[in-house]
C-alpha cells in the first residue's frame, strides 16, 4: 500500500507542475496583449489565423510569428502583416504584398492598393506552426482560462480546504 501512495503522489506531483506550468505560460501571454489584441514581445507578435485566408503560405488554425520591421527595411514585394481597423471599430490583422512605400508620408501601400501607416505595420512573418492556432485561440478566449485554469485552481482550492478540514478535525489522517 505505501507502494502505491507514493506513486499516487509523485503522478499528482508531475501532474501539478504541468498544470502550474501551463497556467503561468497562459498568464504571461495574456499579459502581453496589445491594444489590437494580439500577443506581443518586444519586436515579436504573435498572430493566430482564424480565418481562411487567400494566400498559400497561411491556413486557418495556424500561428504565425510575426518580426516586427521598420518603413527602412521593407522592400516592395515583401509579403507584410499591418493592423486594420473594422467598421465596427474592432482591430483586425490584415497581410498583403507591398506594391509602393512612401517614405515622405511613412506609409506602404498593398498590390491591391489598400495603403497604411507606418504605425500600424506588424512585420514580416518569421516562423509558421501549422494547426496550433485553434488551440491557442481557445486557451486565450474567456471560456478557454475559465475551464482550464479559473476551475480547475477552484476545484484545488476546494479539495486544499477539504483535506485542512479533515486533518484538523480528525488528527494526520488522510484525507479521501
């Protein structure tokens, strides 16, 4: 038996570490969310793809690491995700081919002749992770941190509390 309670322990202690580990990795991304809503360190963002988009490089559910690049260092032709702004007023990630730069204005313009500011160019994708987007999306949306970290650090909580309650009130036994 005490065989068994101590591999009971050590699984319940790998998995607590992999919980934990998990829930400061989703905390610090949530952290660095930008004002367009996207997860960004210091000249990387990163841009999951929600959507089916037109170009081959990119398919929806994947996670595009994002370099952030300055009006210097784009060349027409290079391929540039820019923050865009919806109707409804709600940010949105935009990508295109680069067709002109207007250093005087500090802006690029698109092949299909949609033009930005300077300000608002992401960079030049880095890194792609295929089908990660999906589940990045649901550990970052609201219902993704309450079912898999606001409940189940409840749920610990409550058994925490549980097993104080049993040891107090009927001495070093274990709690069930």
């Amino acid at each position: 038996m005490k065989v068994l309670n101590v591999i009971k322990k050590i699984v319940l202690g790998i998995l607590a570490i992999i919980f934990f580990l998990f829930v400061i990795i989703n905390t610090v991304l949530l952290l660095n969310i930008n004002k367009y809503g996207v997860t960004q360190f210091a000249d990387i963002t990163i841009i999951p793809i929600k959507n089916k988009v037109t170009s081959d490089k990119y398919q929806k559910g994947d996670i595009v690491l994002v370099e952030q690049r300055k009006l210097d260092n784009i060349s027409i032709g290079d391929e540039i995700f820019v923050y865009k702004t919806q109707k409804t007023g709600a940010p949105i990630i935009d990508f295109g081919v680069v067709g002109e730069i207007h250093l005087e204005d500090e802006a690029v313009s698109f092949e299909n002749g949609a033009t930005y500011s300077a300000d608002l160019i992401v960079g030049e994708a880095n890194k792609v992770y295929n089908d990660v987007g999906t589940i990045f999306n649901f550990f970052q949306s609201t219902w993704g941190f309450f079912f898999f970290i606001l409940l189940p650090s409840f749920l610990i909580f409550i058994y925490e509390l549980y097993a104080i309650i049993v040891e107090i009130k009927y001495g070093r036994q274990e709690a069930l």
